[in-house]
C-alpha cells in the first residue's frame, strides 16, 4: 500500500521518460479470466537495485496478473542489474529460456514502469497501468484543487493555485493535459493545462454553465455540458474551438463518457426523473436508453477495450460502483464509492471513498487505498 504525500509548494511538473534501447521479440503467454501467474523476483543488482526490486514489486502487485512466489515455486524469473540510470531486465520461464529481454534509461520509477508493463504485454497479452497518471479533487487546502500524481499515488502534485472551486478533471489519454471546470470568473467555465509547461487556457466560456469535459480517445475534443442553449445538454467542442451540440431533450444531460474509438458517447440523463444511462453517435442523432436494472445511474465511465460501462447507483443509502457488461447486458455491483473511472487495461478502476482513492481490481475484487491523507479526495480521471 502507498500513500501519497504531496506538497502544496511544488509548482514545477517533471517530465520523465523511458527511453527503449533494446527490444527483443518475445512469445505471449496469454492469461485467462482469473487465473494469475506464478512469477518470483530474484537477482535485482546494481546500486540502484534494491530501488528498483521494491518498486517493481509495487508494480507487479497492482497489475494483478500475478502472485510472487519464490523461486522454486515461480513460472517465471525475473531479474535485472540497475545501475547509473541505466536497467537492463529480463525474465526466463522455469526451462531457462529468455521470454523477455529489454534495457531502459531514465530515473528508477519510470524505468521500471517500463519494465513491468512490459512483462504485463509479454506474459499476458494485455496493455500495462505502471506508466499511466491519475487526477483528482482535493479540498486539502480549504479549497477544491486539482492534483496528478502516478497511477500508485506516487510522486503527487498540486495543478491548481486558483484560490477557488476547481473541479471536474480530465487527463487527455497520453496524460500531457488536463481539462477543467473552474469558477475563477465567477461563472463555471472550462480551462485546459498543458502539463508539461504549465501554459493555461479558458478554453469554454460561454453564457451559463460550462462544465464536466471528457477527452476523447485521440485528445482532440472534449464532450462537455453547456447551459448556453438553455437546458444542460451535451456538446462537443474541439480542442482549437468550435462547438457542436448533441443532444436536445427537455432533461438534464451530464457526465458523457466516449467509447473507444470515439464514434459513441455515453452519458446521464434526468429526461425520465431519475438520472439514467442513455446512448448517443458522437456525430449526434437519436439517443438511445441503456437498460442497467436500476432506478438510479450516473457517471458513466466506457472501458477502453469498449466492453463495459461503470457507474454510480445508490445501494442501501450510499453510492455504489457497478459495473455493466455491454454484449451480455448484465450488471454487478462491485464496491461501495463514487466516480468509477477505467484504468488503460480495462480491469482496474479507480474510485473515490471521501478521503481515499481506490485502486480496484475487477477481475479479482481486490481494492488497495493508494491516495489518503488529504482531506477529502474526489473525482479522479485517469490516463490511457
């Protein structure tokens, strides 16, 4: 378990990157359902070994794919030698053979990111969740702020200085910007961070309320609710301007979610009392209702593989996280708390408990605290 223990000073966002130096065609060894891989790390040497064992085992641990065993009981080894911002890794099956082999440069975390989402894609055939960053409300100082941080909480930072309500944040999917809803004019409009200079833009300002963007998969638009028409309703507005609107009802449209290749969106809807999941072309259309089985459902969030929805409902008087399954049309309740969002894998999800962000395992129902001891934590978004 990690906490994250961010300073209110730190205005500076450091860019790090893994740089690949050796690639090495590897066999898959896919993984199915729940199973999970028996895997052992041995041998991490070099100065900077220990640095990188503890935070591959870190890795290893959230990824979920794997249990680690010792050596004697593992299907895999893996090991490495980390040293002057240099890792070479590797990782042989239990007859010897290589089935990973790759050097990487940058800083200790980065590095074995890398690495492990590596050993994630070979051994397993999915995309790894090490390399990506999360967003989040906090109200730590006094105020609702914005602050990113690693997907483990780790090396977290305030984005937001505006001494004022922001809320509402939405990592694009390479995790290089942050679209907001913020009240510094008085009014909710929509701001737009580029992280890596820190560089701001009032990007949506219209009359009336501006609020709730949502990236969609290639970072161009953001699906966002305007009041400028109005009643709430859905737009789609590009990152250079312009904007187009989706829907027209006499509800209250709001947390649009886009699947994964953009062609579609998500979103909640009043229109027949209770807030329920409706359906739309991104290009605009008829919208179309999404049967979940419950009275109450809002804030979508579509899996990148596109294959199922979470939400909120409300389960014995508090919030609940649930999960639909898109072919089948079944739902699940999942966990208690609020504001589910999908990790770059499909299988994690990340979630809000008051004053701790949830790092959950669908696939084995496993939940590790991973952001606390900010007060109250709300609202995250996450990187693809």
């Amino acid at each position: 378990m990690k906490h994250i223990f961010l300073s209110l000073c730190l205005f500076v966002i450091f860019g790090i990157q893994s740089h690949l130096l050796l690639a090495a065609e590897a066999p898959t060894i896919t993984v199915r359902k729940s199973d999970t891989l028996n895997v052992a790390i041995s041998g991490m040497s070099g100065v900077n070994g220990a640095a990188f064992s503890k935070i591959l085992t870190n890795d290893l641990n959230l990824a979920g794919w794997f249990s680690l065993q010792p050596v004697e009981k593992a299907s895999f080894v893996i090991s490495g030698v980390a040293s002057n911002g240099l890792l070479q890794g590797k990782v042989v099956d239990r007859a010897g053979s290589v089935v990973l082999s790759k050097s990487y440069s940058g800083d200790s975390r980065t590095a074995t990111h890398q690495f492990c989402n590596d050993i994630v894609e070979t051994l397993t055939g999915h995309p790894g969740i090490a390399l990506s960053k999360i967003a989040f409300v906090s109200t730590r100082t006094g105020r609702k702020e914005i602050y990113v941080a690693d997907y483990d909480g780790s090396n977290g930072r305030q984005i937001t200085h505006d001494n004022a309500i922001s809320v509402s944040p939405s990592l694009s999917p390479n995790g290089g910007r942050l679209a907001y809803t913020g009240y510094q004019s008085g009014y909710a409009d929509i701001y737009l961070i580029d992280l890596a200079t820190g560089a701001r833009l009032r990007l949506v300002k219209f009359p009336g309320t501006n609020s709730g963007p949502r990236f969609s998969p290639d970072g161009n638009r953001l699906v966002c609710t305007l009041s400028k028409d109005g009643n709430p309703g859905l737009y789609i507005v590009g990152i250079s301007g312009g904007a187009q609107r989706l829907t027209r009802t006499s509800g209250a449209e709001s947390c649009g979610t886009w699947g994964p290749h953009g062609a579609e969106i998500i979103y909640s809807s009043d229109l027949s009392g209770a807030p329920q999941l409706y359906r739309i072309s991104s290009s605009g259309g008829p919208t179309h209702l999404i049967s979940t089985g419950f009275g109450y459902a809002t804030e979508p969030n579509w899996s990148p593989n596109g294959e199922r929805v979470a939400f909120n409902v409300r389960s014995g008087g508090a919030f609940a996280v649930a999960v639909l399954d898109l072919k089948s049309g079944t739902t699940r309740i999942v966990a208690q708390g609020e504001n589910p969002v999908w990790g770059p894998d499909s299988q994690h999800l990340l979630f809000s408990t008051k004053d701790s962000l949830v790092l959950f395992d669908v696939q084995h129902g496993k939940g590790t605290p991973i952001v606390n001891g900010l007060v109250q934590v709300t609202e995250p978004s996450w990187s693809r």
